[in-house]
C-alpha cells in the first residue's frame, strides 16, 4: 500500500473514511472533491473493496450508493473520528497532518480518540444535510447524567482539540454547541420542526479581534512573540464568527480576561482589553452545553 502514488492513496484514504463514518458513499463525492471523472471514481471504488478490503463494501440499491458491509474493518485508516472529520474540513483537498505524516523526517502529534462512534457522525451529518432534527443521548458539565434532548444540527466545528455540532436545542430554545464524544448512542431522527440556519445569529455574524502580545512580558519576550506569530505592528488581527471567537482564543492559547493574563506562561497572547465588550454576553461560547 505505500507504494501507493500519493494522491491515489488519499483518495483511497477518502473512501474508506466516508464509508466508514457516513454510511454511503457516491461517485459525486469523490469525483467533487478530487476532481477526477466518473469513470476514475468507479475504478478506485472497485480497487478498494477488491484488491485492499475484500467485502467491506456493498452496492445498495436503496441507497444509491456504497455502504459498509457487516464487521466493516479500515485498512488505511485506524477508525478515530479525527480522520474524517479533518477530511472533511479540507473539502477533499490534503490536510496538513496527512501530507506531513507521508514525510520521512516529520511526525505529526494524533489527536486523542475520544469515543465518538460512527454510528453518531453519520446520523449528524445526514440531519446537517437534511435540516432534520435528531433526539440524542447527552451529559454535560451542567447535567452529568444521561438525558434525552433534540436538536437540529446544522454544522460541524472543529476547535484543534475536540469536534462540537452547532445545533438548535429545542429544550433551551436556543443555538448551542453539542460535544459529538457526549452523545452516548446514535440520534434518532425525528419529527420536531428544525429551524433555518439563517437564524443562528451568532454562528453568521463576523467579528473582528486583535491579539497582542501579553502586557505583562518584557520588551525581549515582546519581540518573540511578535516573531512567533508574524505580527504586523504589534498586534495580530482576526475575523471570525462570533460563535467561534472563544475556540479561536483558546486555539491561540490568548488570554481573555485580566485574570487570565496575569498567567503570562500559559498565555503569551491576550485580547486587545477594548475587544472584551465584543464578547459579551458570549464571553464563554454563545451555547455550549
């Protein structure tokens, strides 16, 4: 298999991944993604559940497309969400982890598998697509125990470290971020009424941050920092949606508050002191949950 011409094994890599998380795979996907024809899709398909992973796909006519055959065992990938998920961030270009790892000199850190089950993305990701709303299985920090909640999920975000769906919480009435790893079995689909994504206010708006470098480090470290981070004048300035805003400054390690950027090991950067209002009442999320 590593013999495999690059782009031929990301392709492969492709199928597998959608197959495994989504449920179905078409020739659409990978012809979109990878730019290739119909006929190119088909051939890599057949390569795949021949020659690499004998039965581990069938043709479903219901379906309209592949789908994971019983026992279904990856053979390019080893099954964490963060595979996929990634695949699916770089729209079937190659993200960075994936074309580092290829390299003989350069390791790349895995990111931790956080039981997120297949069975869960792919009920996820139909409602995104769908606009349908799912009944899960759900804790959280607030509410430990397991109970049921809907909601209708219109995306997926990644923050660098864990895998959210934004969704509409039928039971707060409002837009939130669900943590994929908390729900415990897969979503039920149902037939509560799913609002518009239009609606989430908060996941359209763009704001506008400055970062600068920590306020309480010497003129010495100053300068690293503005070095570390490409700065122009100081300063680093980011336009973000106002429901990712906290994520982006937690993925910058950038302090927040006063408070926080007294701690001027663990944040180097801070928000602008002027660009905290931007953040309120959101200062924690806009909706996690």
């Amino acid at each position: 298999m590593l013999n495999l011409k690059h782009e031929v094994l990301l392709r492969l890599r492709a199928i597998e991944l959608i197959a495994f998380w989504e449920g179905r795979l078409v020739t659409t996907q990978l012809m979109e993604w990878f730019g290739i024809t119909r006929q190119q899709a088909s051939s890599d398909i057949n390569r795949y559940k021949t020659e690499f992973n004998e039965g581990a796909l069938t043709h479903s006519s219901a379906l309209k497309g592949y789908v994971p055959a019983p026992g279904f065992r990856p053979v390019f990938t080893v099954g964490h969400v963060n595979e996929y998920l990634e695949m699916l961030a770089s729209q079937g270009s190659q993200p960075m982890a994936q074309v580092l790892e290829f390299h003989p000199v350069v390791a790349t850190v895995q990111l931790p598998d956080r039981a997120v089950q297949p069975e869960v993305v792919r009920e996820v990701v139909k409602a995104c697509r769908a606009g349908s709303s799912l009944k899960i299985l759900y804790s959280s920090m607030s509410t430990p125990a397991l109970h049921e909640r809907v909601i209708s999920p219109h995306n997926l975000v990644y923050t660098g470290f864990r895998w959210y769906v934004r969704a509409w919480c039928h039971k707060r009435q409002s837009y939130r971020d669900f943590l994929l790893s908390r729900i415990a079995r897969p979503p039920k689909p149902c037939d509560d009424n799913a609002p518009s994504a239009d609606n989430d206010s908060l996941w359209h708006e763009q704001i506008t941050l400055t970062l600068i470098p920590n306020l309480l480090i010497n003129d010495a470290q100053k300068g690293l920092v503005e070095r570390d981070f490409a700065m122009s004048e100081g300063r680093l300035q980011l336009t973000v949606r106002k429901a990712l805003a906290h994520y982006t400054l937690q993925r910058y390690q950038a302090a927040i508050t006063e408070a926080e950027a007294t701690r001027v090991s663990e944040h180097p950067l801070q928000l602008q002191p002027a660009d905290r209002s931007k953040l309120e009442p959101h200062l924690f999320g806009g909706g996690g949950d």
